[in-house]
C-alpha cells in the first residue's frame, strides 16, 4: 500500500508493502509476497513509532511518517523485536529522530546494540506490565519471549484497543488492503503456514502470550506482517487451536523416489488409507514446499515417510524435509516408514531412529529391495491400514 492508513485515532499504519519478495529466511516461500507494518502512535504530548520495516524499505518508512509528523519529532521507537525485516531501518529512523530513545526489553537493547550499534545511552528498557505515556494514548509493553526471538515483546495501546504483537499473529500477504476482513480468504491459511513455519517449535510461549492477551480487550490485532484483524476473535481463535496441539484425523505422506519403487509403495499406502476414510495430504519432495508441508503438519494425527536407501541412509530431499520437521516440533506423534533400497537398505531404519528421537511412536517399517512385488504392495497396503486405524482411534 502506498496510501497512510488512519487504523484507528492516532495510530496509523506507516509500513511497507514487499509485493514481489518470493522467499523469506531463505526458506519460506512467498507466493502472495509480504509487508513490514510499521504503527505510528501519535500521543497529545509524545510520537511514538511501532517497529521499522526491511532495510530497502526505510526511504518510503520516512516518507509515510511525514505525512503525519515530522520523523525529528518522534519519541521513542519501540522494538518488539530485532528481526532486520522490522529492525532494518532501526539506524535510518534513529538518525532522523535525534531525541528519539528505542524501547524494547533488556534483551531486545543488546540485540539493538549486537544489530544497529545503538548505543545504550539512546535505550529504555521496559520490563513487563510498564507502560509509557505519550499524552492521552498510553503504550503499555508485554513480555513474549521467544516468539520467536529470546526478545520479543508486544506492545498494547488501550486508548485504541490495538494489540502490536510484531511477528506472532503475522502471515505473509502483500495487499491494497489492510484489514483481514476485506482481504477474506487467505488470512487464516496464511496465518497458519506462517505460525508452522516460525511460531511452532515455541507453542507453549505462543499459548502463554495468548493468556496474557486475553487479559486485555483487545479490538485490533496488527502484526508486522500482512493483515491487521478487527475482529480479533478469529486470529486468536486460530492461533490458540494450533498452539494448543489439537489434531485431525489426517495424514501427511511426504516421499522421494529415484526410479518409481519407493512410489509404487506410497500408492498402495495411500490407497488403504483412503479406502478407511481418512484424509490424505501427499507431497513429492522434488516438487513440494516445506512450509505448506509444515502447515499440514500443525494438525496432522500422523506423519508417513517413504524414501529410497541413498548411500546406505536416507534420500537427501527426505533427510532434510525430517531433519526440518523435527525442528519445527508438529504436535503430532505417529509415524510411519517405508522405502525401496538395492542392497544393503538402510533409509528406514535411519528415519525410524530420527523420528523416534523427536518422540514419534514409529510403527515397524516396511523396507524392500528393488522395485515391488505383489507381497511388497501387500505390506506397504497394511501399514497404510495401520496407520489408518491408529488415526481414526485417535
Ligand atoms: C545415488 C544412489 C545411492 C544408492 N545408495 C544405496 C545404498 O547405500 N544402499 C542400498 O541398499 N541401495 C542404494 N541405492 C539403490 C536404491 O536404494 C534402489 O535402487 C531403490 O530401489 C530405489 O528406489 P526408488 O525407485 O524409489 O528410487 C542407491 C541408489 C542411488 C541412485
Ligand atoms: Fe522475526
Ligand atoms: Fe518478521
């Protein structure tokens, strides 16, 4: 957007819209590209500014805020978080608002100095609960931590009902629109990819934020990325329902295949599944995305793994699609493995033990040589039976 949008009396949104960025930490792809909020507050007696946008964006951050004020007078920039896609432009503001002090918590001031140089004399650390007074509007900061920095705060203004909680709530969407209500559809998903891809592996700091925000009455969500909700209920509903673990009776297959044996066995598995009404979500990872996988993996009851035997372990697009999801930590906890290998074998084995390792209960894999044979169809038919029946019990 180019447009300064009034969000509420005096607080206005001033950031930046990246329509054409198509990946993010070099990870997350960005098919509707993304934004960098940033939230001017403007009090009767003091400015304050709501985290910066990405480094390229800093001119337009400016310019947005001299429609409003002149960027001299502000006050205090608060950080909720150190992120460069937010701290970007930390320096750039600083140096045109010569009195202003940055706010963030104690660890988010040596993260500034560690990012920025900003010096400790330009700093005011805030600690949970405090609040600042900028004349008739009142920031008040929250302590977050590890959403999904060790520093992370957020930021609360009651005059405006409006809750800043910088990445967490976020979802990457570039849009002419700023509400989430005008933008429909996407939000929600969104949302979700973002929280699996960044939030997950924090899930019980993400249900304590949530705790401390239901505190509040809260009238306007406004992340740092893509759609500010004004009804919050919905983004709150969400996100409590994924922290909290809840689970769908689905499955999500994820494979690689050389020459079509690993794949003939993921057929017959994911026949049996489907004939035991369960839902089946299929990703061949030559092709897939990790991040839609890590979606599907919020609520999935059970994770399948098929791989060829690469070099006496697993394919390599499989070991890093395993190594990402044990960090990423999805709640749910069965698995189930399977492969071809020529000789020696040895995919499924060396999966069964990472999956184990990260608290999956694995059931005993189906692993042969070569391309299937009717029995080997017939086994790979019965895992996928077993692991049908497992979700369904729940
Ligand atoms: C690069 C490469 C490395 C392999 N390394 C092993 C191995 O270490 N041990 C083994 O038993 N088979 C190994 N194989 C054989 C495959 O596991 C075997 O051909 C398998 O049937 C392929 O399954 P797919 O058709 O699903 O790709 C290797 C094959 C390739 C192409
Ligand atoms: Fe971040
Ligand atoms: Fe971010």
């Amino acid at each position: 957007m180019s447009k300064v949008v009034e969000m509420a009396p005096g607080i206005f949104w001033v950031g930046a819209t990246d329509w054409h960025r198509r990946i993010f930490d070099c990870f997350f792809s960005l098919p509707y590209g993304t934004s960098y909020n940033s939230y001017l507050i403007k009090g009767g007696q003091k400015t304050a500014l709501i985290d910066t946008v990405a480094r390229e964006f800093g001119d337009q951050l400016i310019g947005k805020i001299g429609t409003v004020v002149d960027p001299s007078t502000i006050d205090y920039l608060v950080m909720n978080h150190a992120e460069p896609d937010h701290g970007g432009t930390i320096p750039q503001v600083m140096a045109a608002a010569p009195k202003a002090k940055l706010v963030a918590t104690k660890r988010g001031v040596e993260m500034a100095a560690v990012f920025y140089d900003v010096p400790p004399e330009r700093c005011r650390i805030v600690a949970d609960g405090e609040t600042l007074d900028l004349g008739g509007k009142t920031l008040q900061f929250l302590d977050t931590p590890w959403l999904h920095w060790p520093e992370t705060m957020t930021t609360f203004c009651p005059q405006g009902q409006a809750l800043f909680p910088c990445d967490f709530l976020g979802a990457h969407i570039a849009s002419d629109k700023l509400f989430a209500e005008e933008i429909g559809g996407l939000s929600i998903p969104e949302a979700k990819r973002y929280y699996a891809a960044i939030m997950m592996p924090f899930a019980s700091r993400a249900l304590r934020a949530l705790d401390k925000f239901d505190e509040l009455p809260v009238k306007l969500v406004a992340p740092s990325h893509g759609p500010v909700h004004s009804t919050p209920e919905h983004i709150l509903g969400a996100q409590r329902r994924w922290a909290s673990g809840a689970l769908e009776p689905k499955i999500v297959v994820l494979y690689a295949t050389m020459y079509g044996s690993t794949e003939a066995l993921k057929a017959a598995l994911v026949d049996a599944v489907s004939s035991k009404g369960v839902e089946v979500v299929e990703y061949n990872l030559a092709v897939a995305d990790l991040s839609h996988i890590m979606a599907d993996l919020v609520d999935a009851r059970a994770l399948v793994v098929g791989s060829p035997t690469f070099i006496g372990g697993a394919h390599p697009l499989v070991h890093t699609a395993v190594e990402t999801v044990r960090m990423l930590r999805p709640p749910g906890k069965l698995a189930a493995v399977f492969g071809s290998s020529g000789w020696s074998g040895g995919a499924a084995a060396h999966l069964k033990a990472r999956l184990e390792s990260a608290g999956y209960e694995v059931l005993e894999p189906v692993e042969i040589k070569g391309p299937p044979r009717a029995a080997d169809l017939e086994a790979a038919r019965a895992l996928g039976q077993q692991v049908a029946e497992r979700v369904l019990a729940g």
